[in-house]
C-alpha cells in the first residue's frame, strides 16, 4: 500500500525518459493497479449500507482475490490491448511502465504483490505495515508514521529536484509533442493553462495530500512515530 | 551557479500555485474526505488555476 508514490513516480520516468514516453497512460499505469479495488478495500456507504470486501487483504492482493492486478503479467495485457487494440504503441509501453511501477512499489509493504502472477508467491520487503485492512484513516495514520511515508518524502523530494518536468517549456516540449493527439484535442476545450494544471494535478495531489496527511497524523492526532523497518508497530500489519 | 530572479509571469505563477497548495492542505487537514481522489484534485486546480484566473482576466 503507497499513498503519494504512484501519484508521484511518473513524474521521475518522465525526467528520464523524455519525448520516449506518454504521461496520460503512464499516469493511468500507475493508478491501474488499485483503480478498481481500493474502495472495496476500505468499504463505502451507499443507501444505508456498508459494501466492503470480507477481507479486504486478500481481496487487494490475494488470489482468488483482485491481487493480479498488482502482477507484470496485468500490465502487459492491458499495455498489449492498448498497443494492438487501440494501436498505440506509445500508449501500451507508456502504461506498461507505470503499471510496473505500481506493482514492484507495493513490494515494499508487509503483504506485498503477486509480481510473477500466475505464481500466487507474494514478494515482499516489508518495509512498511500494510494496515489497510483496518480502515481508511487507521491505514493512513499507519502508512505516514512508517517508513512509507518516508518513501513518498523521497518521490516528492526527487520531484522538487526535477522541477524542471513541471514547467510550461518542458510541457510544451515533451510532454504535449510526445501526445499530440491527446493533448491537442483537449487544448481546444480548456486552452494551455488548463492542460498544464492537468499535467501538474498529480505532483499536486501526491505532496499536498502528504503534508496534510503528515499534518493530521502527527499534529491533530499524535499518532506516534515508527520509522524501524516493517513498523509502525502499534498497528497490526497484514501478511499475506 | 547564480540564480536569476523570477520574471512576473513566473512569480504570478509561483503564488498562485503556492496559494493553491496552501488552501488545499488546509481543507484536507480538517475534511480528509477532500483529499479521496484526484480527480478531486483535478477540478480543484482546474477551478483555482485556470477557471478564476481567466475569468479575473476577462473581467477586468
């Protein structure tokens, strides 16, 4: 489970990859993984009832379960659709990077990922506790008080340090020369000055969320700090 | 390595972009509920960095 690296990742492919990849798939693959899942995961309220997965860890990652999302083996069916249904060569590779990004990210937690799916092994660093089975806010309490909190820092700070990729010349350079056909078509509807606020939105959302989030943990709410590996310990993690 | 000062545009850009950020914290901090999605995200900067600036712009 990351909070702000998938929001944030795509943004370091882009300094390194340049006019190569598409930023709107890239974005996608990086999102793909929990797109569909993560509300189940947490559990929403609609007329008067709760729809949440029995178990939320094995219906995230496990199989049976949602967990092949989270495999290179779904990033290359969905980027080979894209490439050879839609016929977008640059799309399919563009979300294939994104969506790996996601998958081999979400190793560093306690549960892990079923990378090498259909082989159900879940590999795993551990680094941080997966406490997504104990509810929105517990999770984020948890994942801003570990050392993944500390791994969204390091996005953010990467970001900042290849500020570059944020500015209007870089966007007119590379990312809407690289997407033309997507970029131009929505530049008629909201001119430059929206598109660039599209292409910023998820640096936006990854480090203000961070800092709220951080804000609300450890300010509003002391939640205390635990930055040993596998912590914080005072949640329970998940395994697989 | 010296820095050059920021241009008006770039500096307009800057606080506009910093005074976002800021508000948007703020709300999250208070209502978590904001930051679900960002999509949210999305329509926020859309209203705050392009919808009011240009509509200021036709207006004055």
């Amino acid at each position: 489970m990351s909070w702000a690296a998938h929001d944030l990742e795509p943004y370091a492919f882009q300094r390194h990859l340049g006019i190569k990849i598409a930023f709107v798939p890239l974005l996608l693959g990086s999102y793909a993984p929990d797109l569909m899942t993560k509300w189940f995961v947490y559990g929403v309220h609609l007329f008067g009832h709760e729809f949440k997965a029995s178990d939320p860890v094995q219906f995230h990652r496990g199989w049976p379960g949602m967990g092949l999302t989270h495999s290179l083996l779904w990033g290359v069916v969905i980027g080979a659709i894209l490439w050879k249904g839609f016929g977008s060569k640059l799309w399919g590779i563009s979300f294939l990077i994104g969506d790996w990004a996601h998958a081999i990210t979400d190793t560093g937690d306690t549960v892990g990922t079923m990378l090498l799916f259909p082989w159900t092994h879940h590999f795993s660093i551990g680094a941080w506790a997966y406490a997504g089975q104990a509810g929105r806010l517990t999770d984020a309490a948890a994942y801003f008080s570990g050392l993944g909190g500390m791994w969204d820092l390091v996005w953010i700070l990467y970001g900042l340090y290849s500020w570059r990729v944020l500015t209007g010349t870089y966007f007119d350079n590379y990312i809407f020369a690289a997407d033309h056909r997507f970029w131009g078509w929505l530049h008629k509807f909201i001119g430059r000055d929206g598109l660039l606020a599209l292409y910023r939105a998820a640096f936006f959302y990854g480090s203000c969320r961070w800092i709220a989030w951080t804000i609300w943990a450890h300010v509003v709410h002391h939640y205390p700090y635990d930055l040993t590996w596998g912590g914080p310990h005072w949640v329970d993690a998940a395994h697989p | 390595m010296r820095l050059r000062p920021l241009g008006r545009d770039s500096g307009w850009t800057l606080v506009v972009w910093g005074t976002a950020a800021g508000v948007y914290i703020a709300i999250g901090v208070f209502f978590v509920d904001f930051m679900l999605s960002v999509f949210v995200a999305m329509g926020y900067l859309l209203i705050v960095t392009w919808l009011v600036p240009a509509t200021v712009r036709r207006l004055r």
